[in-house]
C-alpha cells in the first residue's frame, strides 16, 4: 500500500527549485521553398549539402512573462544549386516565477529553446519531406554552448567599438 505522504512528496517540486511554465507555443512563421523543382526532386549524383542555423531571442511581454522564438533556417544545396531552403521561427510563451534576474536570461536563452527544439525539429522534417525531399532530422541543438558562445562574442564587442572610435 503507498503513503499519500509519500505520493504528494514526490509530485511537489524540491525545494529551491522554481517551475518553468509553458503557456503557449506555435508556429510564428514558416516558409518552404523548392525554387527548382521538379528537377531538384529528380535523383542526386552525390549527398546534399544541409547547412542548419539556429538562433533564439526572447522578449519580455509582461511580468514574469516572456515569449522565447526560436528561428531555424536549414539551407539544402546539391551539384546543381539549391534544392531547398526552409525557414521556421517556432515560439513560446513562458512564465518563469521566483527567478533571480542573473537566472534569466540563460532560462531563456537555454532552457526554453530547449523545450521548443524538439517541435521544431518535427516541423522542418515534416515540410521537407512534404516538400518532396526524405524527412530531414536535425541533430539536437547545444544551447548551452550558443549562449556561451553569444556571451564571448558580447564580451568583445564594446572592446572592439572602443578601438574604432
């Protein structure tokens, strides 16, 4: 026989830790272009070449409140030019309550696009393969990593303006 205890324990959130609430999410845009077919769609002497970029803004809409897009552009090219080029800005809406200021930005910068990746990543092999190309599946993102990187580059920047005035 279970404890009730011991079922409310384990469904409470542990102490110190702060819920990350996911109000809405959706397709802000998308677009799909297949700018030579039907000839793209014909067999490829060789692998296309599919290069992925990835960025993530967020905006504060209310208190506590934010909507965290995450933008997608996947560019296929193969031995005759471009086949593809599919673009999708996927969004949520997140309430993000008790956080620390210092906290935020990497929530929403890092946790929320995670949380967000793997629906758009349905959606864009959805549309290639709808687009008449194998479904493409993208490997999965390091936010982490981007927003360290976005921090550097950051970092340098007022540096660099400095030098040029």
């Amino acid at each position: 026989m279970t404890d009730t205890n011991d079922v409310n324990a384990q469904q409470a959130p542990a102490p110190g830790t702060m819920p990350i609430r996911i109000n809405a999410q959706y397709v802000k845009d998308l677009s799909f272009e297949n700018p030579r077919a039907p000839q793209s769609l014909q067999p490829q002497e060789g692998q296309p070449k599919v290069d992925v970029h990835v960025d993530v803004k967020a905006t504060k809409l209310a208190d506590a409140v934010f909507e965290v897009v995450l933008t997608t552009t996947v560019n296929g090219t193969g031995d005759q030019g471009q086949l593809f080029l599919a673009e999708l800005s996927y969004a949520g809406v997140f309430t993000l309550e008790g956080f620390d200021e210092q906290h935020l930005q990497p929530l929403l910068l890092v946790e929320c696009p995670r949380l967000l990746f793997p629906f758009a990543r349905s959606i864009i092999a959805d549309v290639t393969r709808d687009g008449g190309f194998p479904p493409l599946l993208i490997q999965p993102v390091d936010f982490a990593q981007l927003y360290r990187q976005s921090q550097e580059q950051n970092a340098t920047r007022p540096a660099e303006e400095t030098l040029v005035q």
